[in-house]
C-alpha cells in the first residue's frame, strides 16, 4: 500500500474519531506536514486497523464521516483512490437501520437519507440507478423537519424535477410547482429559474 493511500485512510480514521478537523485532514492529504510523521511501519499499521472497521464498529457520526468520505473524497478533496460508492452505500444504510426510517430529527439519519438518494438518482460505479427509491429518500429529506440547508434546497429541486417529469413517481405538475417554489423561497428567494431548469 502505498504511503499516500495510507496517509488518506489514516486522515479518514482521525476525521471520524474527532481528532483532527476537517481542513487539517485536507492540508496532510495534499502534501503539508503536520508536527509529527509516523514511520511506514507505523501508518501501515493504522491502515490496517481502519481497513477492518465494520459498520458495528463505528458511532452514528463514525458512519455518516466514512460514507460521506468514501462517496465524496474525490470530487470535494480531490483525492483519489478512496471512491467506493457500495462501500458509502453499505455505511449509509447502517445509519438508517440503525436509527430507523421514521427517524427524522436526526442529521446523520436525514444526512444518509440524502447521500443514498443521490446515489440511487444519478447512479454510480457499483450502484445502480433506482428512481423510486431515490424518489422516496430525496422526498424524506425535503420534508424533514431538520435538515442541513443545502441538502433540503437540493433535494426539494430534485422531487419537483422528478414531479414533472414522473421519474420514480408519477408525474404530478402541481405538486412539482409546490416543491419548486418551496426550493425558490428556502432562503427567501424567487424562483430565478424557469421549471425546465429545475435539477
């Protein structure tokens, strides 16, 4: 394995247990030097502790950082190697089955609601598309009572979308306005775009 696949695997270890931040992981990943290095012996060894992580091993945080992390690691940090969608699909769904599907006070369990939604609308390496269940993940996140903000705007742009256009649900123009306009004013803002636009 080589080093930097470690460092990355060691980075996504810290950033789950909660002792390093986020922009520190980032910085180590692209090349910057933290205050201590650990020997090659000694980051093979955590690789091989993480690599044997199960969900059952983890808490609800543990879960949601290591499928947010396996499903996203390069687009957002652009770093490679590490994008698994069944493995960040395998982690989301031990949230849900954990907490529950009615569970939606919890920002982990509407987190993974909203990933695997993602996951089932665009399709990805290892996870076929499937627009009903997409439709009733990204349904469950745009009614949630709590939410993180760009997550429910997105996910209300993508129920009106799949509203017109009767993907995974059958086509309903009004209730597509209905959530397109909640889309529009979730920070107070009007519609700036016309419904075709709508993703």
């Amino acid at each position: 394995m080589n080093n930097k696949l470690i460092k990355g695997l060691f980075a996504a270890l810290m950033m789950t247990s909660g002792y390093l931040s986020a922009e520190t992981i980032i910085e180590y990943i692209k090349g910057k030097d933290l205050k201590e290095e650990l020997s090659d012996a000694g980051w093979q060894k955590i690789a091989d502790v993480y690599t044997t992580l199960t969900p059952n091993d983890l808490t609800n945080d543990g879960l949601m950082s290591h499928g947010f992390f396996f499903m996203n690691s390069k687009d957002l940090y652009g770093i490679e190697g590490f994008t698994n969608y069944p493995k960040a699909k395998e982690y989301f769904e031990a949230i849900q089955a954990r907490l529950g599907n009615g569970d939606d006070k919890n920002l982990n369990n509407i987190g993974a609601s909203y990933w695997l939604g993602i996951l089932y609308h665009d399709g990805k390496p290892g996870v076929d598309k499937n627009p009903v269940a997409a439709f009733n993940l990204l349904k469950r996140v745009a009614d949630a009572q709590h939410a993180a903000p760009s997550l429910q705007q997105d996910a209300l742009k993508k129920v009106a979308d799949m509203y017109r256009t009767g993907t995974g649900v059958d086509k309903n123009e009004k209730r597509a306005e209905e959530y397109e306009r909640r889309a529009a004013e979730y920070f107070g803002a009007k519609a700036q775009v016309a419904p075709a636009q709508v993703k």
